[in-house]
C-alpha cells in the first residue's frame, strides 16, 4: 500500500493521554456545534430553510407536548434497555450484534403466551408465564452462539447475526400462520378487547411501569459490572482471556453465563415492547433498536448510566427529524441526513479524545 | 495545528455569512412551509373570512379552513403504494381548501398510534391511515379520541366494530383489474393467433383474499377475449420486494408465460418483463417510461373521491358510513392510458364497452357462469367477511347468478381458486 516514492503521509494519527474532563467535555461541545453548523448549510442548501425554524421543529417534535415527552421517554427507555442488555457481552470483547434477534424471540414469546393463553389462565399467573418465556427465549437465543464460541470459537459476530434471521423469519412465519384476516400477514392487536396480558396504565400513564422497569435494570446492571465478581470476571475476560485463565477464572462459563444474562435482558425488552407497547408481534417489533442500541453502548463507553443520556440524545433526534419530515413536507431521507451528521460528528469527538493528528513537519522526516 | 485552526476559521465564517444570507430567503419559505400552523391559528381567531369560494352556505356548515386532516403513510413518495394515497390525499385537501397533515414512514406499530394521537393533538378533525396493519392501531386510537374520525385503507373490521369514528374503505378496483384483463386478453388473442400458448403468469403477494380476488378478475377479464387461456401464479410472500417480485416474474416466463401481471407495487415484475419482451398489465400506475417496450395499462384506485367525501361529510356534519366502497362511477377505479405501442389496435374502444357493460351490470366480474371449481360450476361460497380469528364463513356470496364481491364489505373477500389458475406456491 505504501506509495513508490516513501514520502512520509501529510498527517499521521496517534494515540494520546486522555485529556483532562474539561478539555473532553470542550471537544465534545464544539462537535455538536460544529454538526449543528454543518447540518444548518446542509439543510439551509438543499431546501431553502431557515435551519434555525428546522431545529426549533425538531425540539418541538420531541418534547414540544405532554404526549411527545412520554413517547420519548419511552422510546429511550426501550432503546437503553437493549443497550444495555448488551453491554455484559461487550465489556467481555463478545460482540453480540444478536440483540435484534433476542429482543424479538423474547417478544414473541410474549405474544405467543398472549395469544394462546390469554382469558385462560388468571392475569398474573398469564403475566408470570409471559415474562418467564420472554427471559427463556431470549437467554436461549444469547446462549446458542456463547456455547459455540466457548466449545469451538466459532465467530460470535456472525453467529449472533444469523440468530437475527432466525428469529425473524421465525416470526415472519408464524405471523402469516396465524394472521387475522386470514392470509393478510398480520396478527393485529392481540386482546384488543380484554386487554388481557398487557401492562396495565398507571396512573393513567401507559409507559410508566415500563421507565420503572428498565430504570431498575439499568441500576442493576450498573452495580452488576462494578461491584460484583461477576462483573470483574468479565472485565478480566475482556481484556485478556489467558490472564483471566491464569488468574483461576472459567473463562468459557464466564462466557456462557454473559451471554445467557444479555440474552435474558434482551427478552425482558421483547416483553415490554409486546406487553407494554405494541400489543402485537412483528418482524418491525425491535424496529432495527437491536443495533442502534450498540452505538448507544459504545458511545457511553460501556457505563449503563451514561447510556441514558446517549440512548436520549439518539431517541431525541429520531423524533426530531420525523417531525422536520411532517412538518416541512421534507422526504424522511432528509431527517436522516440531519441525524446522520450530528451522530458522525459526536462519534467523531471520540476519535479526537483518544488520539491526535500529527501533520508533517515541513522538510524534516519522521520515523513511523 | 496552525493550519487546523486556520481551517476551523474558516468554516466558522462561511458559516456565519451563510446564516446571514439564510435569514432573508428563510423568511418566505418558512412562511410558505408553515401555512398548516397559520391555518389553524387562523381559525382559533376566525377573524378572516375564507378565501375559498366555494363553501357550502349553510348555518351548521364548518368552515374548511377550519378543518384539518391529517394522513398517516407507510412509507414515503418514494412507494408507488404510498404515492398513490398521496396524491389523492394533497388534491383532495386542496380542492376542498382544507388543512392538511402528514406523517410519512409511519410503521405498522404503535407508532401508528402514537402518530395518530399526535395528529389530534394537532387538532386533525380526520385521522386516515394508509396501510392494512395500521388498522387495529387506528381502531385503538379511535376508541380513544371519540371526537375525531378515524378512516382507513383496506381494512377489515369497522363494519363489526360498532364504534361511530372509525371507517374503512376500499374501491371495486376488481372492476379495474377486469378491464386491465381485457386489454391483457386482446393483446393474448394477437400472440396466440401468431402462434403463442395462451398462458399468462401473475406475481402475488400472499394468498389473501385481495390478491387471490384481483388475479382472478384480472384472469377472467383475459378470459373474457381468450377463452382457452390459463393462468400461473407465484407468490412472493411480501406486499414489497423488488428482488423477489422480479425472481417471481422470471419463474412464470421461464414457464412459458407470454403476458404478465403483477398485485405487488415494485418495479420488479415490470422491469422483468422488459428485458424479456413480454407484454405486462401493472398495477397502481403506470410504469411505460421504465418499461416502453412491455406496458400495456394499468389500473389503480384514486382515494381522492373518498377523501373529498370524507371531508364533505365532516363539513355538514353528516355521519360517514363504516364501510364505504368507491366504484367506477365514483371515480375511484380508474385506468391509465393505453400505450398504444403494444396493446393492440381498438383496445380503448372495447375497454369503454366493457366499462359501461360493468356500469349499468350487464357484465359482472364473477359471473358463475364463467367459473368452475374443480370441474364442477360453483352455486354457492359462504366468504369470511366478518374478520375473526377462526376465519369462520359467515356470509353467503353467490347469489343471482354472480358473486357479491365488495357488497358485504369494502375490502375483497373473494378468495376462491377457480380452475384454469394454478398456483405454484402457498404463502399464508
């Protein structure tokens, strides 16, 4: 790849000491500016709007009614929740990019028991068996591709993968087996009658047992990797498998016990989007979460605390730019293109706290 | 670093003049963009009389400009589903002076829901969602909101709801698929009687009963010129995908099928049948810039009837029907125009003959006389029409001599396999 004439490069990269909080805080602050600049010529060039008019709907579609905060605060909710049911995994260098897959197998056993046994069995004994499967299935679902890679190394990344495809066109079947009207390909809201097997509204909040939920896991999980064994097993593990060995951890049953907690919480995620949201299964039920929600991971650097506020700023912008979409009659690809900016430039701040550019000084050479 | 600053500079100021030359252009098109929020403030003042002239002159009449309709769509213009809701949705609003709101990209989820409660919040005075798995999410919302009319696109449960704000609707677009068939048919006569087989193909989507109502209406519209042809239908198993629509098309004429038609809305089929050079019946409109060579018509529904009749109801105050379901006479079946360079000669003058025919019912689409089912003539059909889990029959179809298809509720209900058609996959 090196070019004939063995020039040095114009820059080269380099890692750095972290800076000091402020400094961190600085450059991520100037990476919104700058995105916030860069997305305002992009929208003010190709649509002709006022990108301060653009940004203000983007506020008000997000948080501008009551309702719009309470469809936030769930969506962030659901988002952090496959976060950080993935974050276990992660922390161990197990790239599970099956969420996707275990939240929907959790979900449809959610829907499965809903259906089957809704009306048939008292409503807690439904919920329990509801919640039960949803765990089961989804820590089944996490602990297929942990045994292989514990047994063979078979690659967890393209396991985890498959596993999503499995799931879906699991789900993409029995949907149509079971769609109402016949053959239409949708089950529809299960129980929208009895209303048997979903969560109950508190207070006249349909989402709060819901924030509840994944609040507690959230603080569990929290205190699960930086305060117990099991979460320093599995920072050993991660950092290295033979020291982890050689220090006396199982490292294949710390793996495989991982794996089967991500998995149980990506089911309990299916849970509460069948139970408490959707009241019905399809293939769109995780909504392509199972994989934004590992940028959410990565941008909080594995800390499921700073997750709420990167699962925030990701759900905000989603709603956001639907709005702009709605608002200004704008095709949906250019929400996207606004969200894509601001998520390039706040992962790209990352990029400028870890390393540095060197540029190269004119005339004197530098040994690579 | 220097040069690092320097670039940032310079960023900052093209940054900050192009603020300043935004401020001036942003002025006109915010006002432009933001004409639905001034509407609505517009009529919480009610101070300025209406600008449109055509307003019913009646005491207990509202104003159009007071009312709002928003539209809930799957995807966005970029689905010639969506597009085609759409369109009639922007007319409809227009012709009627009416606000109009949108949600584009909505999914078949609870945010469908959340988007239509987000819409009454907007002060929408209707709700229409555009899709088929909107509905139970619509009937949710509609149960919620009980001053706001909730409609929706070829849905199955409003005629057993009992719930006065929520309708479904659908058209005979059979009848269109009928006359698309005719036209199909004349242009089979031409290749059989140069020496072709009268086979012709179809690619569906599920084996549901809209699908499986309109190949047959189509199938018996290419009868109706060519008595001896028979049909193949593959299923693709997804109302949209491109690739497996035009895998689907390639299986049919591979098997020897000379024309085609498709129920699935991507160009798949169409664009299929181009490079093969064989002829193609579309659907939702018309794809002869793609395809030049191949297309011969298509037929679609315009939901602009419909919506101007939703919106005209609300402005009198009159109740609007559960079920309602557009016809040719409403202007809600329509077909595109004929390209001329492969139907064959004098298709539009016999499409206007079959046209008036289905008009005044001289000819019906399910005529039992022009059907068999296993051989033996089919006399009666008990139709799923009431949606239940069990799929229960519940409602006898045939009577005098035809089957009732979008009688007994808008949505098709057809779902019988005829002879001459054999289908080479099941998708349900």
């Amino acid at each position: 790849m090196n070019s004939k004439t063995h020039k040095d490069p114009l820059f080269h990269i380099s890692r750095k000491d972290p800076p000091v909080w402020w400094k961190r805080f600085g450059i991520r602050i100037i990476a919104v500016i700058l995105a916030l600049v860069l997305a305002g010529i992009v929208t003010l060039l190709l649509t002709k709007l006022n990108p301060i008019d653009v940004y203000l709907t983007m506020i008000d579609g997000a948080v501008g009614t009551k309702r719009r905060v309470w469809a936030l605060i769930q969506k962030t909710a659901m988002l952090l929740i496959i976060a950080v049911a993935i974050t276990p995994a992660f922390r161990m260098r197990f790239w599970n990019i099956g969420a996707e897959g275990q939240v929907l197998i959790g979900g449809f056993a959610t829907a499965v028991v809903m259906l089957k046994l809704g009306g048939k069995v008292p409503t807690p004994v439904l919920f329990i068996i509801m919640v039960v499967s949803a765990i089961a299935a989804g820590a089944v679902w996490g602990f297929i591709p942990a045994f292989f890679k514990a047994k063979s190394n078979t690659n967890e990344t393209l396991f985890t993968l498959m596993m999503n495809y499995v799931a879906i066109q699991l789900i993409g079947y029995f949907v149509l087996e079971w769609s109402v009207p016949k053959g239409s390909g949708q089950i529809g809201i299960i129980n929208q009658k009895t209303q048997e097997g979903w969560i109950p509204s508190v207070g006249g909040n349909a989402y709060l047992v819901n924030v509840i939920v994944v609040a507690a896991i959230t603080i569990a999980i929290a205190i699960y990797l930086n305060r117990t064994k099991h979460g320093y097993e599995i920072a050993v593990v991660g950092d290295s498998q033979n020291t982890a060995r050689y220090i006396g951890i199982d490292v294949k049953k710390v793996i495989i016990r991982t794996m089967l907690l991500s998995g149980a919480i990506c089911g309990i995620a299916g849970f509460l989007l069948v139970s408490g949201q959707d009241h019905t299964i399809t293939k769109d039920t995780a909504g392509g979460n199972g994989f934004t929600a590992i940028m959410v991971a990565w941008l909080a650097k594995f800390n499921p605390l700073w997750m709420i506020l990167t699962a925030f700023i990701i759900c905000f912008l989603q709603k956001g730019a639907g709005e702009i979409a709605t608002m200004f009659n704008l095709n949906l690809a250019f929400a996207d293109i606004i969200t894509g900016i601001i998520i390039f430039f706040i992962v790209g701040s990352e990029f400028f706290i870890d390393y540095k550019i060197v540029f190269r000084k004119s005339g004197k050479e530098v040994a690579a | 670093m220097k040069k690092f600053v320097s670039m940032l500079l310079a960023l900052v100021m093209v940054v900050s003049l192009a603020a300043c030359g935004g401020s001036q252009t942003s002025a006109e098109s915010a006002v432009e963009e933001a004409v639905v929020e001034a509407a609505v403030e517009k009529a919480v003042a009610d101070t300025t009389p209406a600008k449109d002239t055509e307003v019913v002159e009646s005491e207990d009449a509202m104003d159009p400009s007071d009312l709002t309709f928003g539209f809930i769509f799957l995807h966005d213009e970029n689905s010639t589903y969506d597009r085609n809701f759409m369109e009639g949705a922007k007319a409809a609003c227009e012709n009627k002076g009416v606000n109009y709101l949108e949600k584009v990209g909505i999914p078949e989820t609870n945010e469908c829901y959340e988007a239509a409660a987000d819409l009454v919040d907007r002060g929408a005075d209707i709700v229409f969602a555009d899709s088929f798995g909107h509905e139970s999410f619509i009937l949710q919302a509609a149960q919620e909101f009980p001053e706001v009319e909730f409609a929706h696109a070829t849905g199955t449960m409003a005629h057993t709801e009992n719930l006065p704000n929520f309708h479904n609707a659908f058209a005979d677009i059979y009848q269109g698929r009928y006359l698309a068939g005719v036209a199909a048919g004349m242009k089979l006569k031409e290749l059989v009687d140069a020496g072709a087989e009268p086979k012709v193909g179809y690619v569906g989507a599920f084996t549901y009963a809209e699908v499986i109502s309109g190949y047959t209406a189509w199938f018996l519209g290419v009868r109706s010129i060519v008595p001896e042809a028979t049909m193949e239908v593959q299923f693709t198993g997804s109302w949209y995908d491109e690739a497996l629509e035009k895998e689907a098309a390639q299986t049919l004429i591979n098997n020897g099928a000379v024309l085609l038609s498709q129920h699935a809305d991507s160009m798949g089929a169409p664009t299929a049948c181009e490079e093969a050079g064989i002829p193609d019946v579309s659907y939702n409109g018309s794809t002869i810039d793609a395809c030049p060579n191949t297309f011969i018509v298509s037929s679609r529904i315009d939901w602009t009837p419909y919506f101007e009749y939703l919106i005209d109801c609300v402005l009198n105050g009159q109740a609007i029907p559960a079920d309602w379901c557009g016809s040719i006479e409403t202007g809600s079946v329509v077909l595109t125009d004929v390209n001329s360079n492969v139907a064959v000669a004098g298709t539009d003058e016999k499409l206007a003959e079959v046209e008036a025919g289905l008009i005044d019912g001289s000819i019906k689409v399910f005529d039992c006389n022009n059907m068999t089912v296993e051989g033996k003539p089919l006399d009666s059909y008990m139709a799923d029409v009431d949606t239940d889990p069990n799929y229960e029959k519940d409602t006898e179809a045939i009577s005098d001599g035809y089957f009732h298809e979008s009688e007994y509720r808008s949505a098709p209900y057809f779902d019988v396999m005829i002879d001459g058609i054999t289908t080479l996959n099941a998708m349900f």
